[in-house]
C-alpha cells in the first residue's frame, strides 16, 4: 500500500467522499468529417453524456458496454488523459486533469490494446526506468517486482524485449508494470483481449489476489462477461455515453433476459433434445451428433447437464456465456417503453 496520506481537497470534504467520484461527466469531442475534395463538416461526438457514479475504496467494478460506448474515454479522463467537457470527476480527492502527474503516484492503468512498455528494451529495463520515474523505494520495488514475476510469470521473459513478445506475455508485462509504485486503483481497459484461456485465468487469479491482499481498488473493462463473473460483485454497463445499469452481474442477467448456451455432443444424430422436466431450455440449433440448448443465465447448468447425462447418449459438452452486446441489446429493447432499469 501507498504511504501517501489520504488527500482531502479545499470544496471536497473527506467525510461521505467515495475514493472516485463522478457527477454528471461529460466529454463531448468535435471531429470533422471529409464530405469531399477541400469540403467536411464538422460534427460533435458525446462520447460520455452526463455518467454519474461512487466508486468505494477497495471495489471491484466491471464498466462494460459496446464498442464506443465511452469506457476508454472515461478511463482517460480517470486518469488525467483527457479532460472533462463537463461534470466533475475525483479520484483520491484529486481532480486527474489538474494534477495528474500528482495521481500518477495513486494509480496504475492498462491499455489492453497499447502497450506503456518501452518497445525496444528488455522487460527489465522498462521496469527500472518505471522504479526511477515513479521513485519506489528500492525494497519496495524489488519486492513488488518479485511478487509480479512469480505470479505473473515472467521469469523467463524479463531480458526479452518486449517487441518480440507476444500478445500475452505482454498484456502480464503490463500489468506488473503498473503494479510496481503500489497503486491504490489499478484501471484494467480490456486486459484479457487476445488472451489465451490458461493466461486468462492467470490474469484473473493474479487480480483476485491482489484486491485481496492489498485493497486495491480495481476498474475493469471487458468484453469478456467470465472476467465479470470471477472477478466483480459490480457491473456498470453503458451505451452511448450513459449509464444504462449499476448493480450485480445476475441482476444484470435478470434486466437483460440473457441466456447461457449449452453445447452437447451426443454419440451420434438424434432429433432435437426435449427436456420434460426443464421448461426454460429451448434446443436452438442442431448439426449432426451436436446440439445447442439455450437456457437463462441466472439458472444453474449443473441440473440440466446431469438431465441430459441420464437421458441421452452424452459424448461431450460445453457452455457459452451470453455475449454483453447481446444482454445490452434485450435490455435497451426493454427499456424503452419507459420501464427504469436499477
Ligand atoms: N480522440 C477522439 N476524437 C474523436 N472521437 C473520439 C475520440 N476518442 C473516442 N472518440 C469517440 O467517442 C466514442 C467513445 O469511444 P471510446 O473509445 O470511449 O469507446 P469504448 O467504449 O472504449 O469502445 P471499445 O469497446 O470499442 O473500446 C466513439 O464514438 C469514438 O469514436
Ligand atoms: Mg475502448
């Protein structure tokens, strides 16, 4: 944990103060367009349109949403990148656009699509100009960059430059990267993207842990629902620069009617499974000896899996979580006809 007392800002009082604070946030960004030769418009895009949310120390948030719903906009202005068109943000007390080389010492941030390594050095290297810039303590360091490597495992990876690294072993690079001045809010903007599923679950292991142990308060957007579900007991979901849902994952599945899919590879071709006893589960598609069985997310599948053990030829199976485009697509269909979503 960071030694730095905690900042109390003149008009922000320390009492009833969430670690992050966003009141009505706004970032509306002026492109211009090419309509033809020497011609364009101009056209004004509201990336985020009026978010207000608390985030309390030591949270674990997903903020999930389609492409360009504003989530990396609004990590950027989280971190001081960008700076609001309106609203007001604080993160630690500190307004980030203002002082955010003095937030810089509070919070670690990961660009899943970019990486703040340096590309020609060796791993090593880039961790020591970090240990230099953000002037961690030389224990502190050594046994932050300990932890990151063993568990992040990046022994073997530390003198190879991070060019020739792959998308993986870079995305843990990363990470540890931004671990190492002890952050105490970590922004994770899409940190498993192209991830296989062992470095996956490696990544996630590694977060659980370090919320555990050291409070870390973490933001994490994803378009992976399973980093959702193994990682945070809140989700935020926005669309078009709004806030459309605030609250836990199965409440979320509840608003938006998803369904899980259960793949089943039967030993050989039979017509479309029928369950008596399992009303909800609708056979969606069928091709040769392998079904696809639909059935709500908030459901269990472990009944339904030993069902279909008993009763058929079961070769084989697997289940699919819903994809959050489409949760959000039935939940902004069902929104509309002027139902509130919690
Ligand atoms: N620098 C910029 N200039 C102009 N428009 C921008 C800029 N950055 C983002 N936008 C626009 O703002 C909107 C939100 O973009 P943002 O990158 O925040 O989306 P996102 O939710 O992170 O999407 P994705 O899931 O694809 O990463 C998009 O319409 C995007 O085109
Ligand atoms: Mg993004």
């Amino acid at each position: 944990m960071s030694t730095d007392t905690e900042t109390s800002t003149a008009g922000h009082p320390g009492a009833g103060a969430a670690f992050i604070e966003l009141d009505r946030l706004e970032k509306v960004f002026d492109v211009r367009r090419r309509t033809g030769f020497l011609r364009g418009e101009r056209r004004q895009v509201r990336a985020v349109d009026g978010i207000s949310f608390r985030v309390e120390r030591g949270e674990m948030v997903g903020y999930i949403g389609p492409n360009g719903a504003g989530k990396s906009t609004t990590i950027k202005m989280l971190t001081g990148i960008l700076t609001p068109s309106g609203g007001s943000l604080r993160v630690a007390g500190i307004d980030p656009s203002r002082e955010r080389t003095r937030l810089a010492h509070r919070i670690g941030v990961v660009f899943g699509q970019r990486t703040t390594l340096w590309w020609d050095l060796p791993l090593r290297d880039s961790y020591r100009l970090m240990h230099r810039m953000y002037r961690v303590p030389d224990a502190r360091f050594r046994a932050n960059l300990d932890r990151c490597v063993e568990l992040l495992d990046l022994g073997e990876l530390l003198d190879v430059p991070v060019r020739q690294l792959s998308l993986g072993q870079r995305m843990r690079g990363d990470i540890a990267a931004a671990l190492l001045h002890d952050p105490e809010v970590l922004y994770l903007d899409e940190p498993t993207i192209g991830l296989d599923v062992v470095s996956k679950a490696k990544v996630r292991q590694f977060l659980r842990d370090l919320n555990a142990e050291r409070g870390t308060t973490v933001l994490l957007t994803t378009h992976d629902l399973t980093d959702i579900e193994q990682l945070c007991s809140r989700v935020m979901v926005i669309d078009h620069g709004r806030l459309m849902y605030d609250g836990a994952l199965a409440g979320l599945h509840e608003v938006g009617e998803s369904e899980r899919t259960l793949v089943v590879d039967l030993e050989r071709e039979l017509p479309p499974i029928r369950l008596e006893s399992e009303p909800s589960v609708r056979t969606v598609k069928v091709e040769g000896p392998r079904q696809w069985l639909a059935f709500p997310a908030s459901a269990s599948a472990a009944p339904l899996v030993a069902r279909i053990a008993a009763e058929y030829p079961l070769a084989d199976l697997s289940v699919r979580e819903p994809d959050i485009e489409a949760v959000i697509a039935k939940m902004y269909a069902r929104e509309r006809p002027g139902e509130p979503v919690t």
